[in-house]
C-alpha cells in the first residue's frame, strides 16, 4: 500500500497530500520529515547503518532516527512513533531543536530535529532490521574525523554541521 504524505510551503503550511513515489520524484513537492538525535549519558550520538536495500544512501551511517510525517500527525508525535518504530525506543523525553529545508535533485524535506538522552543499555534496542544494518554510538570527535569521507550519508553530514552551529534560544 502506498504511503501518502503531506505537501507543505516553505513555511511548513498544508498544500496538499501526495504519494511518497510522486514526492520524492519531484523536488517541488516539499514534504515533513522528523528527525531525532538520540544521545546517551556521555554525549556520543547514536547512529543506524542503512540496509544495503534502502533507495536512498544504502550502506551509510545516518541520523538516529528519521522519517515521514504522517497526514495529520504532530510533529511531536510523529518523532516519537518514528523512534519506537525503528529502534523500539519508548519513553524518552524529546527536545525541539530547530527545522530546515533539505534539498535533493529528487525531493526536498521539511525536516525538524529534536534530540533525545536515551540511558538504556543498546542491547536493548530492537531496531527495524528491514531498513537499518546495524546500530552503535559515535564520539562526536569520530563523526568530525569521518566527515566527507562517503561513510555517512551526506543529509546526516548536513544535519550534524548544523547541529554543530546550533544555539538555542
């Protein structure tokens, strides 16, 4: 069954509902995307490994947890359900940081990050098998020495960049 999403403005305003084939042909179609840093007690950053079989940046590290907003789905929400869905995470109390637009020569995202401290033990992780390869927590100072070196996917280097320079309010 085919995913449907929300098309949106610049200003993350509904202007309609597209199928995810159609949206991510077309980088006119703007679309929202939740993000989810999720760190542990000593600030290392948790990162999947995409399956080989993912269309979009197969075989390479990227942000915690990413995806879709459903139609009609808070954002809030929707981080939330997209944590428990790919990595089984439940209960972990999220942060809003700040939203973007990501750009592709095949989609563009709306895309707001929040950022978690998960203090579980990763053996407990239950990740979706389906989309992600493996799981692990980085040092930030191993993420800086990979960057550019085609082992992250090149949206998670954009949002880490950013999330660098990020200050909050």
């Amino acid at each position: 069954m085919e995913e449907y999403l929300e098309v949106v403005n610049e200003r993350g305003e509904f202007v309609g509902i597209a199928c995810r084939s159609v949206v991510h042909r077309d980088p006119s179609l703007i679309h929202r995307v939740v993000h989810v840093l999720v760190f542990n007690a000593r600030g290392e950053l948790l990162l999947q490994k995409r399956s080989l079989v993912k269309d979009v940046a197969p075989g390479r590290w990227d942000t915690s947890v990413g995806g879709h907003v459903g139609v009609g789905e808070a954002l809030g929400s929707s981080a939330q359900r997209e944590m428990e869905e790919e990595l089984g995470i439940t209960g972990c109390e999220i942060e809003y940081l700040y939203s973007y637009t990501h750009s592709s020569p095949y989609e563009t995202e709306l895309v707001s990050t929040y950022r978690c401290v998960y203090n579980g033990p990763i053996t407990t992780i239950s990740f979706n098998r389906d989309e992600i390869d493996e799981i692990r927590f980085w040092e930030l100072v191993e993420i800086q020495r990979v960057l550019g070196k085609q082992i992250l996917s090149d949206h998670f280097e954009d949002e880490y960049k950013r999330y660098l320079s990020y200050t909050p309010l």
